[in-house]
C-alpha cells in the first residue's frame, strides 16, 4: 500500500467538518424559521351574552311504593295467587308454604297444655289445704306458662309461612309457579304503588341552595311530546356524591301518567335571567388544578385562567378570567403555544 500525504488527510477532515457545521446551523436555522411561523387560528370576540334561568336535568320516573314479594321462609308453595297486572288491596294473601308439620308441633302443644292446666288446677285446690309446698305449685304453673309460650312461637313461625301484600298496589309478572319450593331469596313477583308516582333526579352542587324542600320543577315524560307536568320537591339526599358532585332530588309527581323507570327531563329556574360572557367548551384547555383559554394580544398567544359556571348546550360561562373584548382562540387551541405568534384566519361568533 502506498503512503497517504498526512497533510492531504489534514484537510479533507477539515472539509467534512465545516460542511457538517454548515448543515447543522442550515436546520436550527429552518427550525427556528418553522417555529416563528404564525400558527393560524380561530377567534371569538368575548361578550356578554344572555344566560337562561331555566336548569335541565335528567331524571327517572319511580313508583311511590316498590317491593319484591319474598317468603319468609322456605319450603313448598301450597297456594299461590298473584293476578298478574291486577290491583290487590293491603292484606290480600299472595301465597302460602306448606306449614303441616308447625301445625302438628301446635296441636301437640295444646294437648300438653291442657294437661298441665289441669294439673295445675288441682295442685291450686290441694295448696289452699296445705296438701302441697309452694314450691311444687309454682312448677306446675310454669309449665303451664312456657307451654302457651311455645304456642305462640309456633303460631308466629306459622304466620311467617303466608304472604300478603304489603299495602295496596299493581302487581308484576309471576316468577314462579305453584308447588314450586322457594327460600327467601326467591322473587316471587315485583308490587308497585303506581297511582302516586315520584321523579328522582340529580342537579349539580352548585344549585343545593335553589332546590329545597316544596320547590316546583317541570317534568318533560319521555315519549309524551312537549307536555310537561308539575312536581313538588319533597327531599333531597343531605350528602352530594363524591364521584360525580351531583345531589340526588326527590320531587311527587300530580296528574301525570308514566310507567315507573322512564326517564325524564326535568326543567327548574335557578333565578332571575343574567348576561355574562359565554365561550365555547372546546375552547377550554383542563389541566391538574386550573382551566385555562388561549387569549391573543399583540398577535401573540397568552394562557390565561378562568373560572366557569352555568354549563348550556355546547357554551359555558366564564366567570373570571376573561374580559369584554378578548380575542379568544376557539379553533387551533392545541396548537398555539404560550408568547408565539398567531395569525387570526376569521371572527367567530356564538
């Protein structure tokens, strides 16, 4: 191999330094060219605008009274009456389990009390000669005493093998038949107070002060037009839920026809009708702690934190933060960066 000229070697590292420094300095200068470029974006002018008084929440229709109609006990159904879709009054027996062996267990009890009360009445008339000690006459009237105790814990055990409605109300499908054996756990059908009915719905935590004990809402029934129908508030839960900070409202509803579990919108005023500026929710960047708007001043893009309130269709009010007459970035948010410039493409409006 022939020698290699040191110095030929010299400058051509030389060389292929300066034009890797050349390129180097030829992209920081392209990207800092890309990054000054003005992003384009949308803006709405903030103004006062007219905030409606009337808060919609969502609601379910319930019945005044709801059971599932259980036994007591376990064992063989020997009768069973449940009329499927038909109004039984309070007290109507429903169905019954075999009991035959508690009322052999009460017969032979009555026998073994009718023995021991006549042995107690003859240890009364010998006691009163002094034929017998106290003694003996006191456990002759206990077991007297704990034979009509045993009755009547039986009696109860009996009770428990016969159902009845609660109270007056429409009874569900029937979920087993007659002869079929059931335990406690057993659905035997559902019983529902239907000619009174109540809306439960949640309102955010902001409105507990609003909503009280007698307040009118308007209910809107799913599937019955733009009717709407009155209910009185009559409670409220006491503790907002921690996961979605929303208070849980019970309202009796008048003259209104629904099946229980319809769903329901539910209309109340939160107060006299106010302007207050009003920007799109998507204009809102969420952080950890603060919700923050893109504002342009000096064709520059600036965060800003603001506070919001009333939520509507598609807007939010802002509360603090904002001022009549900021240019607001609504469209290309995710793209503007803090003390960038901006280029303004058009002027939305509400």
């Amino acid at each position: 191999m022939k020698n290699i000229n040191p110095l030929l070697v010299f400058f051509a590292i030389l060389v292929l330094c300066l034009s890797l420094t050349g390129c180097s300095k030829k992209k920081k200068e392209d990207l800092s060219k890309k990054e000054d470029k003005p992003v384009i974006v949308d803006v709405m002018i903030a103004q006062k605008q007219g905030i409606s008084s009337i808060i919609e929440a969502n609601g379910s229709i319930i019945a005044n009274e709801f059971v599932e109609l259980h036994t007591e006990v376990s064992g063989r159904i020997t009768y069973l009456n449940i009329p499927e879709g038909t109004t039984v009054a309070q007290g109507t027996v429903l169905a019954r389990i075999n009991d035959a062996d508690l009322q052999a267990q009460l017969n032979k009890t009555k026998v073994q009390l009718e023995l021991a009360q006549k042995t107690e009445q003859r240890l009364t008339k010998l006691l009163t000669v002094n034929g017998i000690s106290q003694g003996e006459y006191d456990a002759a009237l206990n077991q007297v005493n704990s034979l009509k105790a045993d009755m009547a814990y039986t009696q109860v055990l009996i009770d428990k093998t016969v159902l009845k409605a609660p109270f007056s109300g429409l009874i569900g499908l029937r979920q087993i038949s007659q002869g079929a054996y059931v335990s406690p756990t057993t659905i035997i059908a559902t019983m529902q107070q239907v000619n009174k009915l109540k809306v439960d719905f949640t309102v955010p935590e902001e409105y507990a002060g609003i909503i009280r004990k007698g307040s009118v809402v308007e209910i809107a029934v799913e599937g019955q037009g733009k009717s709407r129908c009155k209910a009185v508030v009559i409670a409220r839960e006491p503790q907002v839920n921690q996961t979605t900070r929303n208070l849980l409202i019970r309202a009796s509803l008048a003259n209104c026809t629904a099946n229980p579990g319809t769903f329901t919108k539910v209309y109340f005023n939160a107060g006299a009708a106010r302007k207050s500026i009003m920007m799109p929710t998507n204009a809102i960047i969420p952080d950890d702690k603060n919700k923050k708007m893109v504002v342009i001043k000096d064709g520059k893009s600036n965060y800003v934190v603001v506070e919001t309130g009333v939520r509507q269709e598609g807007v939010v009010e802002i509360t603090s933060g904002l001022s009549v007459g900021d240019s607001v970035v609504v469209d290309g948010v995710l793209f503007a960066r803090p003390d960038k410039p901006v280029k303004v493409r058009s002027v939305k409006n509400l």
